[in-house]
C-alpha cells in the first residue's frame, strides 16, 4: 500500500511539471481566484493595423466639391476617378489618403445627381435645339405662305386694275336730297383708281366716309374715316367731274402704344377723304371743284405734284400737311388758304395769287 502511494506522488509531480503557466506568480495568490488560469494581457498594437481610420468630415464635403467640379468639365468614368485618387492624395496626409479616396467611391447617390443633373442639361440642350429648329421651320413656312400670300395679291391687283373699277368696289349711299350717289368706302383692290361718274343711274357727286364713332379733339365733330382713308396701296386716283363736294376732314391724338405705366404713348392724326394713303402719287381732280377740304392729302407722304382745277377758291386747313409736294401753281380764284395747309411739305416758295384774301400759318 505504501508503495503505491510513493507512485502515484511521482506521477502527480512530473504531472505538475509539464504545466505550461504556474498557478501562483511570484508566490502570490491569483487575485482571479485559486486554480484559475491567469490569461496574458495583448500587446498594443502601435502599427495602426487592425483599427478602422475615421475619416474627416470635411475633407470628404472638399472631394464631393472637386468631384463635381470635375464632372461638369465632363470628367467621368475611369478618368475622374484618377484625377479623385490624386486629389485625396493632395488634400490628405499619406497614411489618410486611401482611406479618404475609399470613402468617397462610397457616396454614389451624390454621383448619381450629378450624373442627372448632366443628363438633364443635355436634355434641355436637346429640347432647346428641337425648340430652335421648329421655330426656324414655321418661320421658313410663313416666309413662304407670305411670299405665296404677296404673290397672288400682286396678281390679283393686277387682274383688278386691268378689269377697272365698278360701282361693287364701293360702299355708297344716296345724297339727302336723293339726287345723287356719295362715295362712303372704297373696298376694291385696284392701286389705280377711276372713281365712277354714275352709279344706279345717279350721278356721283360727293366724297364722303364713315363715321368712326369719335369726336373731333379741337371742334368737337364728328370724326369721319374718308372714303380712302389710309389705304397704302392705292397710287394713281382720278375723280370725275360730277364730283362738287369732298368730306371736311379733322385731325386730333390717337394711342399708338406703350406699357400704360406713364409711357403710353400718342400721336397727331389726319383724317380726310385720301389721308394717310402713302402710295398716292397722281391725283386728277373734277374741275368743278371749289374747295379741298381740311386734311384731304394729310400724310400722303408719296404724292408730289398735284394739278389743281381752274375754279378753286378755298384749300383748308392741313389739306397737303406731310406730304411731298416740291412745288404746287395755285390757281388765280384762291381766296383762302387755311392754317399748316403746307406744313411738312417740300415746298421752298409759293406764288400767292392776286386774289387771296386770307392765309392761315
């Protein structure tokens, strides 16, 4: 019995010796406890291996910056990802560098919108030129239907002044003493003008026109748009002898535009039987005719030489204002002549006749 005890102390003690870290250190007690391992506290890792590099906020912020800066010089792809290597490798230390380039390839949504946005500045280029096209394309087609337009206008002045004139290119009425046909609109296209002598067996005795609706601003009248008022195309008119009377015309401001902020803007206004018709060159007059009315020629800035008849006593007032008249033979029965009846004209020396006995200014 004594001998096998003595074996197993032997076998307990060469056990005891090939235990790999004592139980007690220094002959101190394990402050873990009696027979607990100790466990070996790790080494600190000074070589940065193993930890997560935070990355700085605003160095991140300054590579989405470049980047997009980038990208809207068209940078993309392979070579905008170069060019942000060498940039994190600028703008961060050595040791940083990769870290910050990582973490940015890490924000696509950023990426993306700016890919969005790129593509919808190409779109609105492409919307901008189809824009573009379109609006030359209808110009081009308008500029055809205009010329198309002029074209058949020009033929069909020309059928009209090769037909002549007839009582259906005016509007007319009776005079009040129904004796006779005044002239209230001419509608026709013909540009040479041979005024009817008769119309529905009656003779053709006035010029007259259509009320606009309007008062005169200096007399307080009614405004009349004349017969031929400011018809531009019209060049060449002759009025029959049958004619004794021409509408007295007026004059006064009308609107010509503006933004109704203090800007509007307004302008002096003839009206008479051929005002404003600026392509009027020749005019034949009826030779019983005793006066030309107040703006009867106004603004027609085209008519230069004018045969007045024989028996003329009066020219009112603004009769030849704005027109082109170089030089004018007044005939020797003018007894008046009424206020700017030349005014804006070409006129450089009038002969007065004898027989004037009032002039206006």
């Amino acid at each position: 019995m004594k001998q096998n005890r003595t074996v197993i102390a032997a076998a307990l003690i060469a056990a005891l010796a090939a235990w790999p870290a004592p139980l007690f250190a220094g002959g101190k007690k394990d402050a873990g406890g009696a027979g607990q391992r100790q466990q070996a506290a790790p080494e600190k890792d000074t070589s940065g291996a193993g930890q997560k590099q935070q990355v700085s906020p605003d160095l991140l912020a300054e590579m989405q910056a470049r980047a997009e800066a980038l990208m809207e010089k068209g940078y993309k792809d392979e070579q905008l990802n170069r060019a942000m290597h060498d940039t994190a490798y600028s703008i961060a230390d050595k040791a940083g560098a990769e870290t910050l380039y990582e973490a940015w390839k890490q924000q696509p949504v950023r990426q993306e919108r700016l890919l969005a946005r790129e593509q919808a500045q190409k779109a609105a280029a492409e919307r901008a030129a189809a824009q573009a096209a379109a609006k030359a394309a209808e110009a081009e087609r308008q500029a055809a239907a205009d010329k198309k337009a002029a074209g058949e206008r020009a033929a069909a002045i020309a059928a009209a002044n090769a037909k002549g004139v007839t009582a259906a290119d005016f509007e007319y009425d009776a005079t009040r003493d129904g004796r006779g046909v005044v002239i209230k609109k001419y509608k026709g296209l013909a540009t040479i003008v041979n005024i009817p002598a008769v119309i529905e067996g009656l003779p053709v005795t006035e010029i007259g026109g259509i009320d606009t609706g309007r008062s005169d601003d200096y007399s307080g009248g009614t405004v009349y748009d004349g017969a031929f008022q400011d018809n531009t195309e019209i060049t060449s008119v002759t009025v029959p002898d049958s004619v004794t009377s021409v509408l007295e015309g007026s004059s006064g401001t009308v609107y010509v535009g503006g933004g109704g902020k203090g800007d509007d803007r307004y302008e002096m206004k003839t009206w008479g039987a051929f005002a404003g018709c600026t392509s009027l060159k020749s005019v034949t007059l009826p030779r019983n005719l005793k006066i030309i009315p107040y703006g009867m020629f106004g603004d027609c800035s085209s008519l230069e030489t004018i045969t007045l008849p024989a028996g003329l006593e009066r020219i009112g007032e603004m009769a030849f204002a704005n027109t082109a008249l170089k030089s004018i033979a007044l005939p020797g029965r003018i007894a008046g002549i009424g206020n700017r009846a030349f005014s804006g004209t070409g006129l450089s020396s009038v002969v007065l006749p004898k027989n004037l006995q009032s002039l206006g200014g």
